[in-house]
C-alpha cells in the first residue's frame, strides 16, 4: 500500500478531517495500519484518529474518546496491531525484529537493518530485547 492511498484512507478520520494526515512511520507498517483503520470503522465508524507514530520501535496509534459499548473492543484491535507490528519491518513488511543505533530502536528485518546502519558508525544491535 502506498502513502497516498492510506492518506486518503485515512483523511475523515484524521482529527475529525480538519488536518493533514501524518504518518511517522515507513511503509511497511502502512498494511496494518490501513486494516486497523478498517476494523475499527466497523465497530466505530466516528471514531477519530490523533496521531500515528514510530516510538521505541512500536506502532503508536493514538485515538479520540469513544463511545462506552466499543472502548475495550477497540482498544483491543490497537493492541493487536501493535503487536503485530513489533514483529514487522517497518520499512519493507517483512517479519523483523527491534534494532538498536546509537539511542534510536527501530523493528526491521536483517536487510533494511543493513541499510539503516550502512553508513552509521554508532554501535548497532539487530534483535535487541528490552526489559
């Protein structure tokens, strides 16, 4: 899925459509935000996006209040695609695990982790484990 494609997808619901949609995140994420979009639509078709963002190397999706019936429901599909992404790359969408540059985390696979650490001369670990 591309950037454009999920932007649109996204827009209504981005701060109730009155901003720009703003993905901190790379593209490998962008299938498990655009079906965690999808799946909360169904249960919650007003609910309201206020960011979506890279941190510690996890996917943060942070959403608007809802109505009392569907809280936990949603709130239960965020955590799943959370956990779903702390196993993707987030650059290319293939199985990954979480990285470590200098004090940045980031979930990649063996591949994008090359590239991300390439020309970098701080100390990087690929599959690190935090307590």
């Amino acid at each position: 899925m591309n950037k454009t494609k999920l932007e649109k997808q996204l827009k209504h619901h981005f701060h109730g459509g009155k901003r720009k949609v703003l993905l901190e995140c790379d593209s490998g994420w962008f299938p498990i935000i655009a079906k965690l979009d999808m799946d909360i639509r169904k249960l919650a078709p007003e609910y309201v996006i206020l960011q979506i963002k890279e941190k510690f190397g996890g996917l943060r999706y942070y959403i608007g209040a809802l109505r009392e019936d569907v809280f936990e429901q949603v709130h239960a599909l965020i955590k799943e695609a959370e956990q779903i992404a702390s196993k993707t790359c987030e650059c290319c969408g293939e199985e990954g695990t979480l990285c470590r540059r200098g004090g940045w985390l980031k979930t990649l696979c063996q591949d994008c982790f090359k590239d991300w650490t390439e020309y970098d001369d701080r100390p990087a670990e690929y599959g690190v484990q935090l307590n």
